[in-house]
C-alpha cells in the first residue's frame, strides 16, 4: 500500500498513542520511522514499529521524559529513563549542535533505552547540519563470537556521516552482525532460508534454518575482525555511557523490562579543521565514483512510501487499542 509521507506518519502516530506512547513520543518515534524508510532502512522502519508497539503495551518502553546533564562543556548525558532513544536524541539536538560548532566536538551518551532503530538516522541529522558524526549502539545479546555458542553482543551497529555539498550526507550504517536480527526474522515468517554464514542453532552448529537461528544466535561478520569492532562498540555504547551491557540487557521483544541500552555520538565540527570540507568531500566523492566505487548514503527524496498490506492491517489493529 502507498503511503504520502505525512500519512504515513499520521499511521505510526495513531498506533503509537493507541499502544501507550504519550503524543511526544509518538512524533519522535514516527519521524525516525519514516526516515529509516526514506533512506532505504525498511528493516527499521515501519517492520520494526511492532517491536516497539509491544513495548509500549507490555511496560518494556516507558514514556517518561528523558533527563538532560551537562558534566562538561562536550559532554551531554542523557538518561532515557526506559524510554525510546529517539526522544532523547531530540531533546539534546539543538544543544549538541550548538556544542559541537562552539567547541569543535561534543559527546553524546545516552542511557537506559529501547533499541535505537536506525542508527544512520542520528549521524544523517547532524551531518545535514554541517557536522560529522559517529555513533554506536548495543542492544540484548543476539550475537556469539569466537569460540562461544553463547550470545554476548547486540548486532552492535556503527554508523557515520558527513556533509557534501549540493546533496545528501555521505551516511554508512552497518552492524557488526552478519545480518541485522530482524532480517532472519523476517525470513523465518516468509519460511525462507538464510545463507550460510549468518547464524548458528542453539547447539553452536551453523544453520540456515532461521527458525534455528532465533533459537540460537547471529555471527559476527568477518569473524574476529567483526567481532573486535563489535567489542568497541559495546564499550563506547555500553560502558561510556553507564548502559546495560548487551549480556545484560533484557529482551527487546518479551518481557516487561527495557533493554536499558545505550548510545553513544561524537559530533564534529569539520570547517573549524578544514574550511571547505563539504566541497573536498563532493569532489573525492565524483573522482570515486568515476572509478566505480559505491559512496553509500546519496539518500534520494521520496514523496512516498510502499508498505506490504499485511503490515498495514498489523498496525491499524494496533490503532484498535
């Protein structure tokens, strides 16, 4: 079914407050939706939407307004008191920009939250904004490593952006996992099966069974070179900021608790370093993609949004609430 953009953020709107999301929250997690869907993201989109619905309606997302603190000049702290991470990025948006281009960089670290959803969403907003930024975040464990069949890590995504002149951020956006979770998910409802590589069963035996899979745990990709990247992130987003380690953090899709995980942002300000960054990087971008190279991120504008019927009449039941 296609969907205008400002309709398709009325429907995320709507099953949000019908789930128990306070009007505040809603917008925050409606425009995060519908940008995962512009940007190509529809795994984190409106598919993923559910995943927080049930939060709302089974006490694992809270509503609470999230708790801003200053500890220094670059730093921002943020406690999502069990919230979604969307709002609390929201909360400090305006003031890590003003930060960021006062002094150069500024740190954002936040705490106690759901998933994040699109990582690439929060670097793609301050790159729009003149700044680079990275980001990570970890979730509950989904993810074995080494010789261990035991989940220790989220998918621990990284993502990063940059502005380019004369069009959209340069935005990467990719898990330490072989695959996002919601991808095996997905292929488990479809009966379809995943490729080798992406998981292994509860046994700690490769599997492309995705019914295995979610009994088991997801791969790092690259083996121990995804592994150790997964690792970094998990101490920026989980040990900097004083969120739940992945081993600890509640289910995101059972229960009634939060997964109370973090995120972790560094913004920069690059024309104080460079003065013209956004044109160098246009220019580098045109010589790499005469040569054949990829520049992920030239997000393209959409007007409109395609969702399968199927998910459509999920979330109108969830309106129903």
């Amino acid at each position: 079914m296609r969907y205008d953009l400002k309709s398709a953020r009325e429907l995320a709107i709507r099953a949000c407050v019908a789930s128990g999301a306070s009007k505040e929250v809603a917008i925050s997690l409606a425009e995060a939706t519908v940008a995962a869907e512009c940007s190509g993201r529809s795994s984190v989109g409106f598919a993923h939407l559910p995943d927080y619905l049930e939060g709302f309606l089974n006490g694992r997302i809270s509503t609470e307004e999230p708790a801003l603190f200053f500890p220094a000049p670059t730093l921002i702290q943020v406690d999502a008191k069990g919230g979604i991470a969307q709002l609390g990025f929201d909360r400090a948006f305006e003031e890590l920009q003003t930060r960021a281009n006062a002094y150069g960089v500024t740190v954002f670290a936040l705490k106690n939250s759901y998933t994040a959803g699109e990582l690439g969403y929060y670097v793609r907003r301050l790159a729009r904004k003149g700044l680079v930024a990275l980001a990570a975040t970890n979730g509950s464990a989904l993810m074995a490593t080494g010789q261990s069949s035991q989940a220790v890590y989220g998918t621990n995504p990284l993502s990063f952006a940059a502005p380019v002149d004369n069009r959209a951020p340069l935005v990467i956006d990719q898990a330490s996992s072989a695959t996002a979770f919601v991808n095996i998910r997905q292929a488990a409802e479809r009966g379809e099966m995943i490729p080798e590589g992406w998981a292994i069963d509860e046994k700690g035996l490769n599997t492309m069974n995705p019914r295995e899979a979610i009994k088991g745990a997801l791969l790092a990709f690259g083996g121990a070179r995804g592994a150790n990247i997964a690792l970094m992130v998990e101490i920026l987003a989980a040990g900097t900021t004083g969120a739940n380690w992945s081993l600890d953090a509640p289910s995101f899709e059972e229960g009634s608790y939060s997964p109370g995980v973090g995120l972790f942002i560094v913004a920069l300000n690059p024309e104080l370093l460079a003065p013209g960054f956004s044109a160098r990087i246009a220019y580098q971008i045109e010589r790499l993609s005469s040569k054949g190279i990829h520049v992920p991120g030239s997000s393209f504008v959409k007007e409109e949004i395609d969702l399968p019927s199927s998910l459509v009449a999920t979330l109108e039941k969830y309106c129903q609430h």
